[in-house]
C-alpha cells in the first residue's frame, strides 16, 4: 500500500457543515496521528474512491475513513465514523477500539507498552465532550468589541490541536476544570497574597522596576513590609497545605479574592485582564506536560526580554506589521528549604510571570484575534478565517492569504538568520490582527518560554547566565531550524492555509504558491541561505511527532519529527514532468 491522491473526492463548498460529535472528534484526530506518524511513513496508507485506507501493519487492522478534501501535505480532511475490514465487510470503530488499536501497534513497534495511554485518550474524550457541550457560550461582559472578539477567538478552541493524541486531556478535577478553563467561556478574580519583603523571589528586564512590577503592585494594596503576589485560585486551592505554615506565622497574608475579573486564554494558565498577561503555575498535567513555570523559565523569561531587546527593536522596525509580546518580570515566593536554598514546591508553585498586553503593540482600529481560532477546521469562534472576507471569492482569498504571509514570514526567517533567534510561530503562540475589513493588519509573536538561541550567536550573553537557565533557553542549528520550520510552515501556515483551501479548495495548489512565492523573495533579497534553498526545493518538512512524543513519555523539547512531502517544490516539478514529457518521443 503507498501514499497517493489519485482519484480525489468531490471538494465540499464552504466550511465543513456542522461540528463533529466527541466520538468523530477523537477518531479522526487519533487517524491524523497515525496517518503523519506512523502509517504514513511506513507507506501504509492510499487514497481511493474518495476515502482514505490506512493499514496499521503490526496490528494487523485495515482502517478506513471518507473524506472531504485530500490535502496536498498530506493532512487531509475526514468526515463520518472510522471503519475497519472485517468479516469481509466494514465495521465502524469507535474511538475507544482505535485508542486500544494504536495501543496494539505502538507496543508492537516499539517494544514497550504504555500504561497511561489509553487513560489520557478517555480523558481526550472526556475533555472534548465537555467543550462541546459548552458551545456556544456567552462571551465576556463588560469587555470593549474588540476585546471580546479577542477573548472569545481565545475561548473557542473546542477541539485543540488536531495532530496531537490526547487534546483537552488533563488530570485535573472536572469541577474545577470547568470553572477555571478557557471553553467553559467564564473569567474569574485572583486570589491575593501579600508576602513579606525578604521572601519575594523577582527579578525584572529593566534597570528599575518599570510598568510590568506596578501591573502586580497595582492590585491591592499590601500593609508595610509586604509585597503583593497574585495567585491564580485553583493553583491556590491545591498548593494552601503548602503555605498554611506561613499563613500562621504572619509571612503571608491572604487578602482574599480581587476585584478585578481575568479571561483565562486558550493555554489555560495564563489569564488577561484587558491589560496585563499573568503566566501562573497550574500543578495540573494538560496535554503532555505538568503546566507550571519552572525556575529556570522564571529567569528564562525575563534574561530572554532583557537579552533580546536589539534584536527585538530590530525586527520591529524592518517590519513594521509584527512584535514580540516581552515578557518583563516575574514574582514569586522564595521560602528558604534544605541547604538555604529557596523551596522548589513554592517558587515554581507559586511564580508568575508578567508580559505585556496587546494595547501598546495594537495599532488603532486592529482586532486582536487568536491565530488557532483563525485556523481552526470547525468555525466554533467568530474569529474564524470564514468570516474575515475570503469566504466571498477565491480571488479575495489569495488577496488576503498574500497579506497574511508578507506580515507573518519574513520577520520569523529574519530572527533566525539576522539574530540566531529562534521563534515558535505556532498557532497558539501568534495572535493576528485584523482591521474592519478582515484584512491581516499586525502579526504579534508571544509566549517566550518556547523561544530560543543559537549558541554561535550568543555565546558570550549566554556565557553570563547561569547553566541552569541557559542550558533550556538553545537549540543548535539543525534542533532551530527544524522548530521554525515546523511552527511557522507545518504548524501555522499549512493548517490556516487547509482553513482557506476548505473554502475554496481549487486554490489550495495556488495558496502554496504564494507560500512559495513570499519564501523565495526573502531568499532573493537576502543572499538565499542554504536552509532556504533546500526548503525551495522540496525536502521533506519536519513535523512534530506528537503522537510518539507522547508514547515515549518525552518532555515537548525532545520532541522528534517525522518528515512529510513539500508541497513547495510542486509547480517546479509539475513543469519540469511536463516539459519531460513534451519532449519525449510519442
């Protein structure tokens, strides 16, 4: 069995025409998994008669799906249940069987099973269903329009990300989860600290404490000797056993809840208020990993901020239409433990860090809107692609794709290659902005905790910082360049790019040719680099393999990648067969 997209289905005409059930939801992401990751590579999988067969060899299990919409990355489009050969028919799968199949051949292939993972499937579904459930929900009070729009793109992510195996997994408490997370569509004060001045951890960018310290102070005021430090309530919740001791002593003050309401985001930890990010601890495993901010990613944050400042002034001034979100400061609680130093239960537990809101980067009359919102393949938020402008006509969408890749690309190939700054474009991770007609006006990059360096640029700064957090904050060159490719073309662009395609899916040939077309005028005005050259070409994009990530229990930044046919490279070698062909004797 190969890989092919020979005899397509008939494109559908629009968006696709309602949500997936929970059951359809969770099947079909656990197939894009298995299709990017594991049959796929293998060359087991074909397209045919409108639907893809998917083989998974070790298992023994011949799968099939219809689709929608092939899609020429490979990340195509299904619709309807998932079925299985048997019994010399086909028989749906639901998604418990699929999980337990792909328990099946991922134990055989590797040679170890994994015990958790069929329980952080059910808990995917579990956390689906109630995202679904939820929809619609009413968006925030009190917020201006634009505001809204913003939170509720951030609050809209009912399905999460559809090439990871266990989105909207968490272990958390379901009571809780529901009032504290983003597509429960609630916001809700902080609780307030004050603690004693000598057992505040913080450090800040600037040379004094500047805008990102008073946005903590400015909460409520603290008696003499104390400083204020925001706790986010669940957090608080699970970590009061921890602080009771202090509490009884006087060295921490429980003020109680604020006044003032945060809109939890689409990462569910870090919380907006209209002004001022807050970045908290979650001792909550969501996904992958345990959402708290280490030590190393408090210092992390503001060394990178404080560092990266010329660079960041650099990219802001050649293009104008994009910044970086800083993250300037954080605070936390330093209670000295065993050997004096500070109690790790408590300063990552408790840290929070401070980055800049959207209101100083945001041009005059720009909506804010998250860009996964933007891309997602079910318009479940009003900041979805469909209702921009491109929807109208295909002209009008590779108007507005060009607009889109001229603010997003070459800033992101510039921080690579000027600055041996590697950013993480992916879609959570980029917030667009749009004026009143829909079109792409800013591009703002946030989240500095998956930003990193490559150490021949930074050699000496990174030399300054302690090992501990210098050691997280690099990638080498070939770790770097796999990162970006793969956030900014596989991540991003290619799933806003299959949004587009799904209203027009004529165009999607035509999209790549403007991704394209924007590569290689970056490329031609700036010597062409050789990673550049090779990307024009056609070599294989690096995609994340999230799926055996997660089957190996790895940390995300050992992440490996599996590689997926470019569609970059196709106009070039679809002229070039042609020509070959034309002149071959008949």
């Amino acid at each position: 069995m190969t890989s092919t997209t020979s005899d397509r289905p008939t494109p559908f005409a629009g968006p696709p025409p309602g949500l997936p059930t929970p059951e359809e939801a969770v099947t079909h992401t656990l197939l894009n998994c298995l299709l990017r990751e594991v049959s796929g590579p293998e060359r087991q999988t074909a397209v045919s008669g409108g639907r893809l067969l998917l083989r998974l060899p070790r298992a023994g299990v011949l799968l099939r799906v219809a689709l929608r919409r092939t899609s020429l990355l490979g990340a195509h489009r299904f619709t309807g249940p998932v079925t299985e050969e048997r019994d010399g028919g086909w028989s749906a799968v639901g998604w418990r069987r699929l999980a337990e199949y792909t328990h099946t051949e991922l134990s055989l292939r590797t040679g170890m099973p994994n015990d958790e993972f069929l329980g952080q499937i059910t808990a995917s579904h579990r956390g689906v269903s109630s995202a679904l459930r939820a929809l619609p929900h009413p968006g925030p009070t009190g917020a201006d329009r634009r505001l809204a729009a913003y939170l509720a793109s951030e609050q809209s992510l009912a399905l999460g990300h559809r090439f990871h195996p266990t989105p909207k997994a968490h272990n958390g408490d379901p009571a809780a989860w529901s009032s504290y997370a983003p597509e429960a569509g609630v916001s809700f004060p902080l609780r307030l600290l004050a603690v004693r001045d000598h057992l505040v951890a913080e450090e800040h960018a600037d040379p004094e404490p500047g805008p990102a310290v008073r946005a903590l102070d400015g909460l409520a005021p603290v008696p003499p000797g104390y400083r204020l430090l925001p706790a986010h309530p669940w957090q608080y919740g699970e970590l009061r056993p921890a602080l009771a001791p202090l509490l009884a002593t006087g060295d921490v003050l429980d003020l109680g809840t604020g006044r003032r309401r945060f809109t939890p985001t689409a990462s569910v930890r870090t919380l907006y208020d209209g002004e001022t990010f807050l970045k908290f601890s979650l001792n909550v495993r969501i996904t992958n990993c345990l959402r708290k901010n280490a030590a190393y990613e408090l210092s992390g944050a503001v060394a990178l901020t404080r560092l990266l400042g010329p660079a960041l002034t650099d990219l802001a001034d050649r293009f104008p239409g994009t910044a970086v979100l800083r993250e300037p400061a954080y605070r936390s609680l330093a209670v000295p433990g065993p050997g004096g130093r500070p109690d790790t239960t408590l300063l990552e537990g408790f840290g929070v860090i401070v980055r800049e809101g959207l209101a100083g980067r945001l041009r005059p009359g720009v909506t804010p809107l998250l860009a996964a919102s933007v891309a997602d393949e079910y318009p479940t938020g009003p900041g979805h692609v469909s209702a921009l402008g491109p929807a109208g006509h295909p002209a009008a969408a590779l108007t507005w794709w060009r607009s889109y890749l001229a603010l997003l690309i070459p800033p992101v190939l510039a921080a690579y290659f000027d600055h041996g700054l590697v950013l993480e474009p992916h879609l959570q991770n980029v917030v667009v902005g749009v004026g009143d007609d829909g079109r792409p006006a800013q591009i703002l990059f946030r989240d500095l905790e998956g930003t990193k360096l490559l150490p021949g640029h930074h050699a000496e700064a990174l030399a300054a910082l302690p090992p501990e957090v210098a050691g997280p904050m690099t990638y080498d060159a070939r770790r770097g360049w796999d990162r970006v490719v793969y956030c900014l073309l596989v991540n991003h662009v290619a799933e806003l790019l299959a949004a587009l395609a799904d209203l027009h899916p004529q165009t999607e040939a035509a999209l790549w040719s403007e991704v394209r077309r924007t590569i290689r005028r970056y490329a031609d005005e700036h010597g062409c680099p050789p990673e550049l050259s090779a990307l024009l070409a056609g070599v294989p994009l690096p995609a994340k393999a999230n799926l055996l990530t997660r089957w190996e229990r790895s940390a995300d930044r050992h992440a490996g990648y599996v590689r997926l046919p470019s569609p970059l490279a196709e106009d070039v070698l679809y002229q070039a067969h042609h020509t070959d062909a034309e002149r071959s004797p008949r």
